[in-house]
C-alpha cells in the first residue's frame, strides 16, 4: 500500500483549486451570477439577482453582454465616530426625500414638496453608490427596488443630456460595479440608447445639448451653442457602458466629440477652450473659465486617459499642456497676502480676479496628475495644495459654509490688514456643493495631512448647524455671510451623490476604500473601474 504525504501548503493548494473549479462550473452551468459568487454579502443586500426572476412578470431589455470585470468591493460601513455621523446625515437627507419626495427628482424640504426637472428620481439613482459605500443595507435595497421595479428613463420630456450623463447614467453604472444588480445595467443601457439621440440628430461631432427621452428630439436651445463641459464631460460614462455591453457605439460618439476639440484645438490660448462651441462645432468666442460650463472638460483629460490605462497618449498631452496655460494665464496672487487662485479671462481678454467654487475641482485632477508620473519637480501638487487652500479661504465667513463665488484684491497695498478676498451678495448663496471637499479628499489621500480632515470637519459642522431642516433634508442657503440665515427650499441631489460621499471617504480610517489606482470618479462622484 503507497501512502502519499500532503503538507499544509499543498494541501491549502489543492483546495484554492478545487473552490476555483467549483465557481468556475457554477458559472458556467448558469447556476449562479458572477455578482453573487464574487461578493457573497450581496445576498444579505439584494437577494436573488434580478436576472433569476424568470418566472415573474418583470420584462427587461438584455444587454449584449452583462459582465463585471472585478468582483464587486465589500464596504464595511463607518469605523470611527465622523463617518457615523456623517452616515446620519445622510440617512437623515434620504429619510426626508423618502417621506415627501419619493420617485420623484429632489427634495424641496421647507415645503416638504419636490421638484422634477428629469422625471428620472434622480435623488435616488444619485445617491445609491453613496448609500453602497456607507454600507446603509436597507436604503440601498429601497433604492435598487425602484430603480428596478419603477424607473421609467424615457419619460416625455426633455433633458440636459451633461446632466443626466453624469448624475443618472453614471449612477446607474456605479451601482452597477458596487452590487452586480442587472437591472441596472439594463436600465443603463436603455438610457444610454436614448441619451445617443443628441449625438445622431446632430450635424456635427458635437453633441445636441438637450433630447427628448421619449421621441429622441435633441437641441441645443441656447441659439444653438454647447458649453465645453457639457460635450466634453460624457466620455467616461460611454465608454463604461461600452465596456459592459460590448457595443461600441456609445464610446465611438461620446469619444468622438473629444476627438474634435482635440484636433480643432485651442492655440490662441495655449491648449485653454472657450466654452461655447456651436452646432457646427466650432468656438464661439466666449471667456476662458475653469468655472461653470468649462470645469469638466480638463477634469476629463486626465480622468479619460487614467479609465484607458494610460493608452491614449494625445489625451495626457492636453492635460498638461492646459495646465502650463492655467499656470500662464490664470495662476495669480492676491494681495496683500499672496493668496494664491485660478481667475479668468474676459472675452476683452482682460484678466478677471473671479473664481467659482466649482474651481476647487481642478485639486482633484492636479493630485492624479501627480500620482501618476506627470508632476515634475512637485508643480502640480504644490498648485494643488494652493487651490485647496484657497478653496478653504472661500469657508472663512460668519456661517463657515461656501459661497458660490469668490473675488481677489489685485490692487498693490502695503496695507496688510486689508482683506485678500470678497464676496458679493448675489454670489453669496451656498448650494452645498462638493468641490472644496472633494479638493480635500485628494490632497489628504497623497498628503496624509490631517488639516484637510478638519477642514472637512468643519464644513460639515457647518452644514448641520445652518442647512439641516429638522422634518428631514438639508436646504441650500441664500446668504452665507448672514448668521440669520434664509433657506432656498432645495436639497440638490448632489449633495448626497458628491459632498456627504467625500466627507465620508475624506473622514475614513482606511484610506484604501476606492483605491485611485483602480478606480476613477466621475464629475458626479460615481465611482467606474479603471480597465486593463
């Protein structure tokens, strides 16, 4: 009789292999979705997959082929005493949309009403990956059993096709790579069928601003113009719809209207766009702005070329390219304190010491830019450090929340207590917005520094103390340089989707959740992989 000895380690291998072959039949006999085998918690989360209801009354269109890349990550929910009470906040804005506004787009929670601009319930497929990410089982359930049972995407109306890219067909597809659910892939790509029209009925590369959902009719109601962001900001989104289903039609359109702005080019300003771009596709002449209508467009360059792998050599470029512009032409110090910021030019092209909050992005991108090869000498994270700071600045007001715009003494004093910066009344409203945290959220992440934790921290004390409104939600705020404050009667949905979902990720004890190598953000805060 021949007796065969095993050690541990072989024994521990066969075993590796035999649960590799058992997963490998269950799939291949059908007898288990990827999702469920890869991420054994979403059970505990969803039940059976949605492609298992066979037997029910429930018709989706089936994509041509349904397939994550990696298994769905495992949130373990908050680990220290800010991130709970961040989740509470959160809880507190969904349990308010939930009793006055539910399926429909936001919450105005003063009146306890809502409004509906999409028709899509936008809150809620906004809001989902944050609610994924906080571990928050039963919200996420309510969530994905809307989407799946009552989510129409081609309600008769028409839509900013930036818009509903970034917020609903973005959430649709973070969800998607956090749980593995089907219906929201199908219902991705149902949207993604209807959102193309803007780019068929057009004459040129460029996008159609608006389409109808229903009939598939696209416009551009402004005298026919585009912003920059709003064709340059679709990328990410369709070519992950792409990835999924295997039909590339969504990235060769989407990609397409990158492609055009590339080769047109923006000489006269060193790789800087204006932002209105007409149905021809070519530049109207307009300001230069890192701000509203423009943002997202160099935000894109860098996070289009990290979703490829770095393959797209042309897109890097222009990245750096446009900051050494920014840097030229827009980089400037305020006095008397040389507080450094990002202004504009005027379509006079005379420089405009203005900057938006939306500005505090460009942290973001500078900060990859860095992580990955492009930051020579440390320009890049030293300018990244700056707008955070400036970003900061914005927050040093009687309500501690920030304004929507902030302006910059330029005039050479030798006074040193006069004032660096101002805000003027009618910029003087805070919509709760994510660009300063989001700034904070990268900087921490490469920096380790913990002022950008007490920064957040108290942005978000701030938010408690002066938007919280007691029946549930948080409302948007007219003047945050009045202590007596007037409310504006709107929770917008990013405030879930974006600034309590950075908070939570900036407050984190494991600063490897979403790690930035593996996924990258879209402008909304939806969290797509970054594929091979």
């Amino acid at each position: 009789m021949v007796r065969i000895k095993i050690n541990r380690k072989t024994l521990f291998i066969l075993f590796i292999a035999y649960m590799q072959l058992l997963v490998f039949l269950a799939l291949y006999l059908n007898l288990a979705g990827p999702a469920e085998l890869l991420n054994p918690r979403r059970q505990k989360f969803f039940g059976t997959n949605s492609a298992n209801r066979q037997n029910s009354n429930e018709t989706y269109g089936t994509p041509k082929a349904t397939k994550l890349k990696r298994a769905p990550p495992v949130f373990q929910g908050p680990t220290n005493e800010r991130q709970k009470a961040i989740v509470r906040a959160f809880q507190h804005a969904w349990s308010g949309y939930k009793k006055y506004a539910w399926g429909h787009d936001e919450l105005r929670p003063v009146s306890k009403r809502f409004d509906d601009s999409f028709g899509l319930g936008l809150t809620i497929i906004d809001s989902l990956d944050t609610a994924i990410i906080m571990g928050l089982e039963e919200e996420t359930r309510d969530g994905v059993e809307w989407i799946r049972e009552n989510l129409n995407v081609s309600p008769a109306r028409s839509v900013n096709v930036f818009e509903t890219t970034i917020r609903v067909l973005g959430g649709l597809l973070s969800g998607y790579h956090l749980t593995g659910e089907e219906a929201l892939l199908e219902k991705a790509t149902q949207l993604g069928d209807n959102l193309i029209k803007a780019f068929t009925k057009s004459s040129s590369l460029i996008p159609k601003s608006d389409v109808n959902l229903d009939n598939g009719n696209a416009c551009s109601p402004n005298r026919d113009l585009s912003s920059l962001a709003e064709a340059t900001t679709l990328q990410l989104e369709f070519r992950d719809l792409t990835a999924l289903t295997g039909d590339q039609k969504y990235e060769d359109v989407a990609f397409g209207a990158s492609e055009h702005v590339h080769n047109v080019g923006c000489k006269k300003m060193d790789g800087l766009c204006p932002f209105y771009i007409d149905g021809k596709g070519e530049f109207k002449k307009s300001s230069i702005t890192l701000g509203a209508r423009a943002d997202s467009y160099y935000e894109y360059l860098i996070k289009q070329w990290l979703q490829t792998k770095k393959s797209i050599d042309w897109l890097r470029d222009d990245f750096i390219q446009s900051i050494a512009a920014m840097k030229k032409h827009l980089y400037r110090q305020s006095q008397p304190n040389s507080i450094w910021f990002l202004g504009e030019i005027t379509e006079l092209a005379q420089f405009y010491p203005k900057m938006d909050h939306l500005v505090c992005f460009l942290s973001g991108s500078l900060v990859l830019s860095h992580l990955n090869g492009l930051d020579h000498d440390n320009e890049h994270l030293e300018m990244a450090k700056n707008i955070g700071n400036v970003c900061h600045k914005m927050y040093e007001n009687p309500t501690g929340l920030g304004p929507e715009i902030i302006h910059f003494n330029m005039e050479d004093s030798s006074d040193m207590t006069q004032a660096d910066t101002y805000v003027k009344n009618l910029d003087a409203h805070s919509l709760l917005r994510p660009e300063a945290i989001e700034a904070w959220f990268y900087l921490y992440r490469v920096t380790k520094d913990k002022k950008y934790q007490e920064w957040g921290w108290k942005a978000f004390e701030s938010i408690e103390k002066y938007a919280k409104v007691e029946t549930g939600g948080y409302s948007s705020i007219d003047n945050v340089l009045r202590k007596k404050i007037k409310r504006r009667d709107k929770m917008e949905s990013f405030f879930l989707a974006e600034t309590l979902k950075y908070l939570y990720l900036l407050m984190a004890d494991d600063q490897e959740i979403l790690p930035l190598d593996r996924w990258v953000l879209n402008t909304e805060a939806h969290p797509l992989p970054i594929y091979n």
